[in-house]
C-alpha cells in the first residue's frame, strides 16, 4: 500500500550502509517514522528528504507498520537556515520541541502550519532568528495547551511594572502582590520583551533580553511538559 503526504524532516539517523531512517513530521498522519533507502551515496535521487528541515511531498510504501519513502517531490529545502549559525540553530531547536511536543501519530494542523511557517521567516526573512523562535515558542505553548497569559498579571488582572513573577502551574505572569510561595521572580525587562514579541512585535532588538527569553522558556518548557531542548544552551552562548 502506498500513500502520498506533506512532511517536514525534522530528524535523521544514519543506517546500514547508505540509508537513513527519518523522523518526519506530516500534515496528513503526524509524526512517522520513515526509512529512506541509499540516500547517502552520492547522486542519490531522493537526497534532499533526508536533510533536516526539508518540506517536501512523499509516497510512502507501508508493509507491515513500517514506512519507506519511494519517491519525493521537494518543495523546499530552506536552504539559507544552512547557512548562518543562529538561523541553523534556531531553526534545529524549533525542530526539536516539535519532536518533544507531538507524540508518534498524532495529527495537529495548527503545529505543522506554525513549523512550515517559522521556518519560511527563518529561511526568507531578516528578521531577528531569536526573536522568530520566541514567537514560535509562545505559539506552540498557545497551540499546544501550554498558553503562557503574558498580557497582564494573571491573578489580578492589573498591569504588571515593577516586579514579575512567573506561575508555572496557572502559565501566567503575576505581580508582586498576587505572587505565591514558590514562584520564581524574573526581570521585568525581559517580561516587556516577550510581551511585545508575543504581540507579534519583532523589531525590538536587544540581545541580551532575548536571551533571557530563551531561558525563560527553556525553564518553562521543561517544567510544564519535561521538554529538554538540548541546542538552547548552544544558540545562547553563540
Ligand atoms: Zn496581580
């Protein structure tokens, strides 16, 4: 049986001699693994798919539960991710808190528009690579169930200037007098950071702040769902 669906490569492992198994992350099953034959000898047909970040149409072949892919039709490859260290970085962590996120066969059309997305601005645009994945993190949170309420203090409502805390159990932000034992206090300059970001403003620039951002969600992340991103640390420190 064979069947044609839209994925995204979001990982790859050498195997045997010349082949790779995938994971690939598709519109129409979800995250599948793939096992894509003689894609690393030179001149093969269907290299590119084994490429992390590669968008591209596939049949698949399926014999007994396992998938090999038989043919590709690549849309694209998103190749200037490649070519810068931040681009190539912010673009393999948004790859891996999909892995993280998305259990093997679940289908989510929101989380594969925001991936084909991210990675079209990452690729295209001139924006800010950790302003992109600051927006992309607070989408997946949004679409994943993880919603962190950045707008005002969570509790109370007000606005919050002076000092933030962050609820990890309730996903908001609160203010001073609405804090509870045990919430961790972080900069208010960072907290207006990502307010703006998560409004969709990416022109703001300052490195050090969006730094902060990425460890903020990095701990968010990990406390919420258990989610490790191992390049975070990597992009920080570039
Ligand atoms: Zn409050």
């Amino acid at each position: 049986m064979t069947e044609k669906v839209n994925g995204i490569t979001i990982r790859a492992v050498n195997y045997k001699d010349s082949d790779k198994i995938l994971t690939v992350f598709t519109l129409e099953k979800g995250k599948v693994a793939v096992s894509a034959r003689g894609v690393r000898k030179a001149n093969a047909k269907m290299k590119q798919i084994s490429e992390p970040f590669c968008f591209a149409e596939s049949i698949l072949a399926e014999k007994s539960g396992r998938f090999t892919v038989t043919e590709i039709n690549s849309f694209d490859a998103f190749y200037p991710i490649r070519c810068d260290l931040k681009k190539f970085y912010a673009g393999t962590i948004a790859l891996e808190l999909t892995d993280a996120f998305l259990p093997d066969g679940l289908v989510s059309e929101g989380q594969f528009v925001l991936l084909v997305e991210f990675l079209k601005k990452l690729a295209y645009k001139s924006f800010n690579p950790i302003n992109l994945l600051l927006k992309f993190f607070y989408d997946v949170a949004l679409e994943n169930g993880y919603l962190i309420n950045l707008s005002a203090c969570g509790r109370c409502g007000g606005q919050i200037t002076e000092r933030v805390f962050l609820s990890v159990k309730d996903g908001c932000c609160v203010c001073e007098s609405c804090k509870r034992q045990g919430e961790n206090g972080f900069s208010i300059d960072t907290y207006l950071f990502l307010k703006k970001i998560a409004s969709g403003n990416l022109e703001e620039e300052n490195q050090e702040f969006a730094k902060n951002g990425l460890r903020f969600f990095g701990y968010y992340f990990n406390k919420v769902a258990g989610v490790n991103l191992k390049s975070l640390t990597t992009l920080i420190d570039l």
